[in-house]
C-alpha cells in the first residue's frame, strides 16, 4: 500500500493504482467519456483531468493514465479543474451536440453556454470502439488511421474487414452513437434538461468545490428556500 494526499486527506491505495481508481475507489467523481472498467485507459477526451504534484507546483493530468505514487498530492475539485472541464465538454458538444452522452455531462457540469461552431460529427475520437473490438471481441477490425484533423476510424485500407463478426460491440460502447432525447434533429446546439441545481462551494471556497452528488449544502440551501416560500 502507498499513502496519497486526496483533496487534503491523507488515504492508502494499491500499488498499481492510477489516481482516477483512487478517486473511484473513495467515492470522488470524476467524470469521464473515452474511460471504461473493462478496457486499457486512453486519455483521450482528458474530462478526466486532476490537479497533482507538491502543492507548490499543481500540474494538470488525466488521472485514468496517471499513476498513483508514494506522497503524490492530488486535488480534483479546484476552480482551475472546474473551468477547464467545462471548456471540454463545451468542445465536445460542439463537435456532436447529437449525443446524449455528451448532452447529459453537460448538463451534470452545468455547461450552459457553446461558444463554439457546431460540427455534428459522427465521431469524436475517444477509441473506445477500437479498444472494445481489440481487447473485448478480441478481432482488431477497425483502428486510427491518419493524424490531425485527418484521424479517424475506419477498416484496413477502408474496405470491409474479414475479421468483423458484427458483433455491434463498437455501436454499443460508443458515445456519438447514443442519440439525445430529442432525437436525430434536436431544437438547439444544448439541450440543459437534466440541467442541475447550481452549486455555490467554488465560488465561496475558490480552491474546492463539494463533490458530494448531489451536493448537501445545496440540498439544504433548496429545502431551506421551499420552506421559507411555504410560510
């Protein structure tokens, strides 16, 4: 076992771990898209992203590839995590507004705004489908070709794959290809329904948001306004 300081608080994990199983394992969320339990960590779509090092020197990582080690300092709830987070999720709506996946992260991390120019891409790169047909259906049929703005995932030379059993694994897994709730031609770029209720903690605490879900002093805060109005 190795101690880590998470959030201020001295905790023991496995050796091995990566700090985003540290954050799973003690109930933190941390939100994730290109992530899966069954398969190897990318870090890719970097939502994942935590703040580690000596406390005089934060740096930004994604925790899914990052390792846990010996006194390594880690906060995932800061103003700075908090912000850039939303930037991503504003990205990535822009590029597939379609998906519901994405759709209900914005929501959950209160993403009301997208500053950038919609694409409705059918794809958005985070490889899980690669990963789900190399590790889990075990036929490395389809996989990246290209770099920059030219990467994407297609077959072998584009043409159909031998090895591809249709198993739908690729459909089932990936992000772009669960439509929101509106369907296939929703009214607007964001759709806000499951927006949540906003929290005040990074605003009064600057460095720390509560991460509790759903956050306690907000619950009391809502329960205190209704009982208030009731009077």
């Amino acid at each position: 076992m190795i101690t880590i300081n998470l959030n201020g608080a001295d905790v023991q994990v496995e050796e091995g771990w990566t700090v985003l199983d540290a954050c799973k394992f003690y109930g933190i969320p941390v939100p994730t898209l290109c992530y899966n339990d069954g398969l190897t960590p990318y870090g890719a779509c970097r939502l994942c992203i935590v703040e580690v090092g000596p406390s005089e020197n934060f740096r930004i990582v994604s925790s899914c590839t990052y390792p846990a080690s010996e006194g390594l300092m880690v906060r995932t709830h800061t103003k700075r995590i908090i912000e850039t987070r939303k930037m991503l999720i504003e990205m990535l709506v822009s590029l597939c507004p379609q998906s519901k996946t994405i759709q209900d992260l914005a929501s959950k991390y209160e993403v009301t705004r997208v500053r950038f120019k919609p694409k409705y891409e059918d794809c958005v790169l985070c490889g899980l489908c690669v990963r789900m047909c190399a590790e889990q259906m075990d036929a490395k049929a389809i996989g990246f070709v290209n770099r920059g703005a030219d990467r994407k995932i297609t077959t072998p030379f584009d043409i159909k794959s031998e090895v591809c059993r249709t198993c739908g694994g690729c459909i089932y897994i990936c992000p772009a290809c669960q439509l929101r709730c509106q369907g296939p031609e929703p009214p607007g770029v964001l759709c806000n329904s499951c927006l949540n209720i906003s929290y005040p903690c990074v605003d009064v605490h600057n460095n720390v948001m509560c991460y509790m879900d759903p956050c306690g002093a907000c619950l009391l805060k809502e329960a205190d306004e209704k009982r208030k109005e009731s009077k």
